[in-house]
C-alpha cells in the first residue's frame, strides 16, 4: 500500500523506532503493518535518503572510469510519477495491449513516451531510473557514472538539445543533476 506523500505526517525521528514494526491484524487473522507503521518507514526511509543528495557536478572519486567504483550515480532530470503519467494521459498515450486504457505504470508510461521521442529526435536515448530523492520517484536519464565516456561521445550540445526538449515537451522544472541510483546493481 503506497500513502500519498502529502498524506504523510512529520513524525518525530525519535519516534520512529517506535512505530515501524507496530502490526494489527487484518480480517483473515493475519499479522499486517499499521498505517501508522507504514508512515513511519515511509518517514524513516525518506530521513535515510537524505543522506545521499543530488549533485550538480560528479565528483572524481565517483567517477567509475577512474575509480572502478561500484557506486551507480546517474545523470538527468528528476521527475515525479504523477508527472509522468499526467503527461502520458495529456498526450494520450496508451499500452499497445490497453489502447482504451490510461497507462498506470510510470515505467511503461516512459516506454511509449522514449518511443515517440525517439521518432522525432534522432539519437534520443533516455533511460528511466529510480533515484534516491525525496522529491522525484523517478529520473530520466541520459548515462551514469558507468557510461557517461561512452554516451557522451555524443557531444555536449546534444546533450543539452535533450535537457532543453524534456524540460519544455515535458514541462519539468527540475535541473539536471547527479542522482544515487536504487538500481545500484543494474549498470547502464
């Protein structure tokens, strides 16, 4: 059960211990998470990513061509699944396997949208990654920390002509940065 950020309360840090655990049964007799529990892991967990901010500029020892660090950082525009999704209903963009249906899920919404972008911008290549953010559910990526050499043989101007279509196609206001990455274990 995901709770709506702006449903979630402040709850004190040393309250958290508290609560985190706390389980109520349900109507079949089985043991689930309190809301309450689930608000403050929510809280806990948004405290824990504080701890890994974004950055406007790649510091060297992240930088995997130089370090071999296994860290993943990736670079892009943070964007929240609302967004995404209200984009995709704006647009009317739907699944091929739902076409009288909104898509729902922000990964296949980003799927259909790269597609459509790819046939008007040659050489779009975005990737949809999960950063560590308390703003921004998702990030849409041009290379991390793994690639960024390979992929940006491309040339800065055309990494700038992709930043500058997102921003105004897709009307986000966020800046491009260097995000932690959850799928630390995926590289790109």
């Amino acid at each position: 059960m995901l709770i709506s950020r702006a449903s979630v309360p402040d709850i004190e840090v040393e309250d958290l211990s508290a609560y985190t655990k706390e389980v109520e049964q349900n109507a079949d007799g089985k043991s689930v998470l309190t809301r309450r529990a689930l608000i403050a892991q929510q809280q806990e967990f948004r405290e824990w990513i504080k701890q890994y901010p974004p950055m406007q500029q790649l510091p060297a020892k992240l930088d995997a061509e130089i370090t071999h660090t296994g860290a993943l950082l990736s670079f892009g525009l943070g964007i929240t699944h609302e967004h995404l999704l209200a984009y995709a209903a704006k647009r009317n963009i739907r699944a091929s396997w739902a076409p009288d249906e909104a898509i729902t899920s922000p990964i296949v919404a980003w799927g259909r949208i790269a597609r459509l972008f790819r046939e008007r911008i040659p050489g779009f290549l975005v990737y949809y990654r999960r950063p560590f953010s308390v703003h921004y559910e998702g990030l849409l990526a041009l290379y991390s920390n793994h690639s960024m050499r390979e992929l940006q043989r491309r040339g800065e101007a055309h990494e700038k002509r992709i930043i500058e279509f997102l921003q105004k196609e897709m009307e986000l206001d966020s800046t491009p940065m260097w995000y932690w990455d959850m799928s630390y274990t995926s590289y790109y």
